[in-house]
C-alpha cells in the first residue's frame, strides 16, 4: 500500500508519536486518537490499545520504539488469524463476485481477470448482472482489459442463472482454468437479490463445486458500507473478502475492523485505478506499510 496522499495518514500520526523520548499518558491518547480516526472503530481500537498496555507493563518498556514494534506484531497477527489464500485449484475454479452497486465489482472483475492471466491462468467473465445493459458493457471493456474472454446476455434481462450456467458451460468446453460470475448488486427488495443469488448457486452447482464468493467493500466508505453488504455476508456464503480503494493509510484500519467484524478473511486489495492494482492480501506487507 503506497504511502497515502491523504493529508492525514495512520504512518504520519504515528511518526510523531514515536519520535518523542518516552512513553507517557498522552502517548496512549495520541495512540487512540490516531487508530480511531484510521477507522479500526471504536472496539478494535480498545482492543488492541489494551493489548498494547499490557505488553508495555509486562516488558517494563518506556522506549516508543518498543511500542511501534508491539503494534506492528499486534496488528500483523489479528490480520494473520484468518487465512487470505484463494482457492482456486478446482478446473474450472468458478468464483461468484458480489456486492452493492458502486462499489467497483466491475473494474474488480477486470482487474482480477488481469492478476490471474499474470499467474499464468485464462479466465472466462459471466455477466450476470443482466438488469443493467450499462453494466454488461462496462464489463466487457474491463474482461478485455484483463485479457479474458466474456459471456454476456444474449438478450437484457436474461436470467442471470442462465448466463451464469453458460458461462461455466464455455470454461468446462474450452479448458478455461478460472470463471469470474458478475452478479447483480441491487434489485428491488434485499430478499430478491438474495434469492436471484441463490439461485445463480443452484444452478452452477450443478455444473461444478463454488470455489469462491468474494465480496467487493469500498474501503473508503468503512463501517457505513460494511452495513450496506450485511445481508450478502448472512445470505451469500461469502468466503473472502475484496476492498477497493485501499490508496493509503487513511482508512487502513478497516481492514483489521472488517475482518475482526465479519470473520472473512481479506483475500485481495485494490490500491488504485489502474488495471494491475489489485493484488493478493499479505498482513506482513501491508502493515509495514501502513505503521511505517
């Protein structure tokens, strides 16, 4: 994760709060305050600033020096709890991706079809979401972009279960390794959707196992757009979890906040809006970067 443009960032607040001599009581409002405002919420950030306490009293440490590595160990392993691996071993390894509208699923799915087609995989787009003839071709311009081949509806509103089926249809007939399954991200009630969603499931699972349902979250719109996606994490089967817009350590305790949140492992990130920004979640990586 780039170090953020962001006038205020988790790494600044920090460095400051590091360079002083000792550790003492503003220390820990400091702390607090500059967790709170990187979105970790309000129980993370007691959580770990409690850890962090208990770890300075037992160590019998004054040195920030000593505080800065307890908190990169603190974070690094709340994130490592959950595992980030994809599992894509099956052929075809089908992965349906869901999330509300505005999230960035489409350019997700391209960006994505790209990070595959980089590890050698090919890849076939399902166009699912059929209510919108702007999303099909949305996504038609992003699956070239990543180099992967699409199945859209023969006509608007087709059955999304269908295109799903014919997508797996064309992975199983042509050897594609990987199908990406767009899905609608609102309809006219909740229960709609999720039925519409489970029917996509029925169907596919016919043809071949889920290998995975990654959840699109706009990382820049926290705690309020976790709220919007609950009813895809009750209702969806969702095994992994994807934030976009991660450009910086604004928002950067998030990730620790979702996860602790939902229990669903963060398994990709996307750090910009070009078509090689999405990579895979490293907790090591990604909180150097983000305490500095």
């Amino acid at each position: 994760m780039a170090e953020s443009s962001h006038p205020w960032s988790l790494g600044g607040a920090l460095r400051g709060m590091f360079a002083k001599k000792t550790i003492d009581d503003e220390t820990w409002d400091d702390l607090e305050d500059a967790l709170i405002s990187a979105d970790f919420g309000p129980d993370v950030t007691d959580s770990v600033v409690t850890e962090l306490r208990a770890s300075v009293d037992l160590f019998r440490t004054t040195d920030p020096a000593d505080l800065k590595r307890m908190l990169r160990e603190t974070l690094e392993e709340r994130l490592a709890r959950l595992d980030p691996t994809l599992t894509l071993s099956a052929r075809p390894a089908v992965v349906l991706v869901v999330g509300v509208n505005g999230v960035g699923k489409t350019t997700t799915i391209g960006k994505f079809a790209k990070f595959l087609a980089n590890h050698g995989r090919s890849v076939v787009v399902g166009a699912a979401d059929t209510f919108r003839a702007a999303a099909v071709e949305q996504l038609a311009t992003w699956a070239e972009r990543g180099g992967a081949q699409i199945v859209k509806p023969q006509q608007q509103g087709q059955d999304p279960a269908s295109v799903a089926f014919q997508t797996v249809e064309r992975a199983q007939r042509d050897g594609i390794d990987i199908v990406l399954i767009d899905t609608a991200g609102r309809l006219q009630t909740k229960s709609g959707l999720m039925d519409e969603l489970a029917k996509i499931r029925r169907v596919i699972e016919k043809q071949a196992e889920i290998a995975e349902v990654l959840l699109v979250l706009d990382a820049t719109t926290g705690q309020n757009g976790l709220a919007q996606a609950e009813a895809f994490i009750e209702h969806a089967g969702v095994t992994g979890l994807v934030l976009t817009k991660l450009d910086g350590s604004a928002k950067g305790g998030f990730v620790l906040a979702v996860q602790e949140r939902t229990g669903i492992p963060i398994k990709l990130v996307g750090q910009g809006e070009g078509i090689g920004d999405l990579t895979g979640f490293t907790p090591h990586v990604f909180v150097q970067n983000l305490v500095g």
